[in-house]
C-alpha cells in the first residue's frame, strides 16, 4: 500500500485528505478516491492542474508513499497582467 495525501484549498476552506492506496495508483485514481470531485463540483467542470509538492504532474503519473498531491484552483487574473496594471497606476 501507498500512503498519501490529497490537498485542495479555496480561499475560505483548505481540505487535506490521507488515503491508502495500491502500489501503482495514479494521480488521477488518488483525487477520485479522496472524495474531493464530490465534496467540490466545480473540480469536474474543468482540466485538472495538479502538482506533488508544489511541482506540476499529470494525471497518469503513479504516486509514491509520502506524496501530497495538490489540486490547483484555476486563476482568476493573469499575473503578469496584473503586475502591468500595478505599474501603469
């Protein structure tokens, strides 16, 4: 077995979900298995962004024991362009 953690968080809530999984569950069979896409809808209504630790992964990669596996929120305003509009004020 694989022991792992599952990390979502909106502004308001932050979930962290520990799961035991089979050797040679991906991504993508961890973050169904946590609950999140139920608990959270609008998780389904986009592509999933994922990342182990703050570094980008798909969703076919298998997963290791200690490994948290972080869903990204999509964003809501381009950084650079914000950095632009700062600047121009």
């Amino acid at each position: 077995m694989v022991e792992l953690e599952v990390a979502y968080a909106k502004p308001e809530e932050q979930v962290l979900v520990v799961l035991a999984m089979p050797v040679g569950t991906t991504v993508k069979e961890a973050i169904h298995a946590s609950g999140l896409l139920l608990r959270f809808p609008e998780l389904g209504k986009t592509e999933l962004k994922t990342g182990i630790y703050g570094v980008a992964c798909k969703l076919d990669q298998p997963v290791k024991t200690g490994d948290r596996i972080e869903i990204y929120r999509p964003l809501f305003h381009d950084p650079k362009e914000a950095r632009r509009q700062r600047a121009i004020r």
